[in-house]
C-alpha cells in the first residue's frame, strides 16, 4: 500500500483547506439556488422570474464601474502581509472604502435616472413595470451598499481565511432560502423578494465587519487615509483584470440582456435555467482558483518561481477531473436533468443546457492559469484573452440571436469562448516556455476517452433500457438522474486509476481532503503505480 508521509504544512495545506471550504460554501449556494428557482418559477411565473433574472444580470454590469479594483484587494493585502508592512494594508482597506462610497452615488444617480428607459429596453410587460421598476432601485441601492462588503472580504480572502468568508456565506444562503419560501408563501411576490435581500445584507455587513477585525486586530477605518498612490497601485493592477471582468460579463450574462430585447421577457427563464445547470461545470473546478491566487502571490513575494508550472499541471488535471466527465454527462442527460429539476414543459432549457454547457467547461480551464498571471502580477494575459472573447462574443451573440434567434446566443457565446479559451492556454504555454500539444495530450487525452466512452453506454441505457424516463414523472428522473451519475463516477474513477491518470504525489494532495482522503488512501492509492 503507498504510504503517505507527513510533512510540514506549506503551500498545498493552504490551498487544500481553502479550497475545502470554498467547496462547502460554493456548494450550499448552489443547493439553495437549485431548491428554490422551482418554487419562484411557480409562484411568480414565467414573466416575473424573467425580470428577477434580468435584475440579476443588471448587478453584474454595474461591476463594470469597479474598474477591476475588487481583485487588487486580494493580490495586495495578501503581498503585504507576507511583508508585514500592515500599514499598507489598511491604507488599501480605507481607499477602497472611499472609492466605492463614490462610486456608489454616482451609480445610484445614473440608474435612478434611466430605469424607465430600462424597463422599456427588455420589453416588460405593463402589468409588471411598478414591480421591475421597484426592484430594479431598490436593487442598485443594494447593489453599491453591498461593495463595501469586498473591501471586508478582500482582507479574509488575501489572508487566506476563507473559512469565515464560507461561514458567512453559508448563514446568507440559509437566510436566503428562508426568506424566499417565507416571503411568496405570504404572497409578497417579487418585490417581498428585493425587500428580503436587503434586510439579509446589513446582517451581512456586520458579519463581514466582525470576521475581518478578527483575523487582523489591526484593521483600522478613517476615510482620510485614503491615498491617491495607493489607488492609483490598485487600479494600475485592476485595468487589465477590468478587461477580463467586461468579457467574462459578455461570456456570461450578454445573452440575458438580448433576448428579452430581441425575443422577450419570458424566453429570459428557459436560458437562465440552461445557465444555472451549467455554471455548476465551471464553478465547482474552479473552487481552487479562489484558494490559489493569494497562494501564488504569497510564493511569488518569495521568489519561490519553480513551483509555478507544476502548481498549474495539478490545478489543470484536478479541474477537468471535476469538469469534464460532468459536461459530458450533462450534455447527454440535459432533458432528463431539467425534467427532475423544474417539470415538463422546458425543453428549450435542456437545448440551451446542451449548447452552452461546453463553452462554460473551456473557460473553467484557464482558471487555473488567471488565478497564476494576477498572482504573479502578469494580468495582461487574461486580458488579452479576455478581449478576444469580449469582442467575438459581442459580435457573435447579436448577428446570430438577430438571425437565428433565442438558441443563436447561446451558439454565439461558445464560439467565443472556445476561441479565446484556445489562445489562452497557447499564450500561457509560451509564457511558461512549455508545448501547448504535449500539454494536451498529458492533461486533456485520457479523460477525454474515458468522458465520451461512459456517455454514449449512457446514452444506449436511457434510450433503449430506461426508455420512459424521459416522459416519467420528476421524482423518478430524479432517481435515474441519481443512479446513473453514481455510477458514471465509479467506472470514470476505475478508468482514471486503471490507466494511471493519477500520480503518487496525487495521495499527499488528496489525503488530506476529509472523508475523500480516506476514501482515497484505502481504494484509490493502492492501486497506482
């Protein structure tokens, strides 16, 4: 049996137990989005539930005013404190203070002042305007209140403390959950919805206040300790991340704010079903992105430069691990999926489900390698990336939903993203002086086979064994859903470990996962050689 010796905790317990609690946070979010969109779906409707997600995609393009500052907390407190040079950290923690509370008027103004132009944009139905101009205000006040709350998080996350971060995001999703049931059971509707978020954020504000004074006593807040060289270091290093922020907007929620134009408010929650189920692809890979980056920056203040590449071939070769046989599984099981999920009568999800899933799954693989470029302080490879993507994907998603219409944005949006996710790798691999094909063919090669290999026996289960699964009943697509993934794991595990995907050193790493590091030790690691 491969014994594991003990060694003194480091870079990879840092990057472990982080990523252990990004996972518990990650997943407890995804569990309450996935136990509580049916239910908003049936009480709201399909219309309302439009504008809901509407209002959600209008949040993530007012972050385009943050100029790329929310990553700089993290690379800089993270490079301070390795320095001790704590001053500096608490003149990033009151500058960026400032900046948001400017920010945050000037944001508020705007909105206040075009949201009736909004509402006529997405075509909201006159029945709803009071309810989509009531959340949509109240919102972007919440939207700028809740900023403040990254320059709290910036500290947890730069000193590594993800636990508290995870804590509060666990305690949000709860109450989240709770409000959601409590509030359309009382029949509040939408704008129940908006009230509730505010009410969970001031709790949320002073959970974040609490944790960050903890772990650093030091933390100290006066407004005129703002430095105009200390933003002017934060925006210097958050212009090109602000690039990667604006086409990671186009990648992900460009398509929302053109279908409701193009094709209408309703058509608006077939595709945000699609996207949920999909980002869970990309998201639960790139937990480890999160963990790494303070990690790097911290081993790069050390000029500790050989560990890099080698961070990254694991951080690849652990994300697709997750990532691929999941598309894979996905893609063949999308009907069945969205069935279990919501009922019948959304079969123009699975279809989306099925197109956008692989343009997710290429860009959750360079997160490995934008979590190593800002760490090291080179960002102006993802932005590069970054504006392929922006620029093919703005084009792309107008002509094709223009022309073919609701499925031509999701067509538009993986063309771009598999382009720009294809640069990406080849400019890194340059970077790194490394080949990009011997690259492909050590990380990519065999969970590819193994991926396809266990999709097309299930796609011959359920077309010719389980044949009435698909017309069933919720619960039981549910248990075929289930069963089936259960056992694509275990035969992608035994092929994985059969032909000797996964490396010795893999047990060091995996051995102190809880729970999956003794599974792992006792069935896993005494069969690799």
């Amino acid at each position: 049996m491969l014994k594991v010796k003990a060694k003194k905790k480091g870079f990879t317990d840092k990057v472990v137990k982080n990523t252990l609690f990004n996972s518990v946070g990650k997943f407890f979010s995804i569990f309450v989005t996935f136990i509580t969109t049916p239910y908003i779906i049936a009480v709201l409707g399909k219309e309302l539930f439009g504008v809901w997600a509407v209002f959600g995609v209008l949040t993530q393009y007012f972050n385009l005013l943050d100029f790329g500052i929310r990553p700089s907390f993290v690379k800089y407190v993270s490079h301070y404190n390795t320095k001790k040079q704590y001053i500096k950290i608490n003149q990033i923690v009151n500058t960026g203070l400032v900046f948001y509370l400017v920010m945050g008027v000037i944001l508020v103004g705007i909105v206040f002042l075009v949201s009736h132009w909004l509402i006529n944009f997405f075509n909201v139905p006159l029945e709803y305007s009071a309810d989509a101009l009531f959340v949509i205000r109240l919102g972007v006040i919440l939207f700028a209140s809740g900023n403040l709350l990254s320059v709290f998080s910036g500290v947890m996350l730069g000193l590594q403390r993800m636990e508290y971060q995870n804590t509060i995001g666990v305690i949000n999703g709860a109450l989240r959950m709770i409000a959601i049931f409590s509030v359309l059971s009382l029949g509040f509707g939408i704008r129940g919805l908006i009230i509730s978020n505010a009410v969970i954020l001031v709790i949320a504000f002073f959970l974040n206040f609490y944790f960050a004074k903890r772990i650093f006593p030091k933390l100290s807040f006066n407004l005129l300790k703002f430095r105009f060289s200390t933003f002017k270091q934060l925006l210097g290093f958050g212009v090109n991340v602000q690039v990667s922020q604006a086409a990671s907007l186009v990648n992900f929620q460009l398509d929302r704010i053109l279908i409701p134009h193009y094709v209408g408010i309703a058509a608006v929650s077939f595709y945000d079903l699609g996207i949920k189920i999909s980002r869970t692809v990309r998201d639960f890979p790139l937990l480890i992105r999160s963990a790494l980056m303070p990690a790097v920056a911290e081993l790069y203040a050390q000029k500790k430069f050989d560990k890099i590449y080698n961070v990254f071939l694991k951080v690849s070769r652990y994300s697709l691990l997750v990532g691929m046989p999941v598309a894979f599984f996905i893609f063949f099981n999308a009907k069945l999926i969205m069935l279990a999920w919501v009922g019948s009568g959304f079969d123009e999800a699975a279809i989306i489900l099925q197109i956008i899933v692989w343009g997710y799954f290429i860009n959750m693989m360079g997160g490995g390698i934008t979590s190593i470029v800002q760490g090291i302080g080179k960002p102006k490879y993802q932005m590069r990336a970054a504006l392929i993507s922006f620029i093919l994907n703005l084009v792309l998603s107008i002509v094709f939903v223009i022309k073919f219409g609701f499925y031509g944005a999701a067509v538009g949006t993986v063309i771009a993203m598999v382009f720009s996710g294809i640069y990406y790798q080849i400019s890194f691999q340059r970077l790194m002086k490394r080949s990009f094909f011997s690259f492909l063919k050590q990380v990519y090669l065999k969970p590819l086979i193994f991926s396809l290999a266990l999709s097309v026996l299930l796609w011959g289960l359920n077309h010719f064994v389980i044949t009435g699964a698909i017309n069933a009943n919720r619960w039981f697509a549910l248990s075929v859903i289930l069963g089936e993934f259960i056992l694509f794991v275990l035969l992608f595990t035994i092929m994985i470990v059969k032909f000797n995907y996964l490396k010795k050193e893999d047990a060091e790493i995996f051995s102190k996962i809880p729970l999956l590091g003794r599974f792992y030790l006792k069935l896993v690691a005494p069969f690799i050689k």
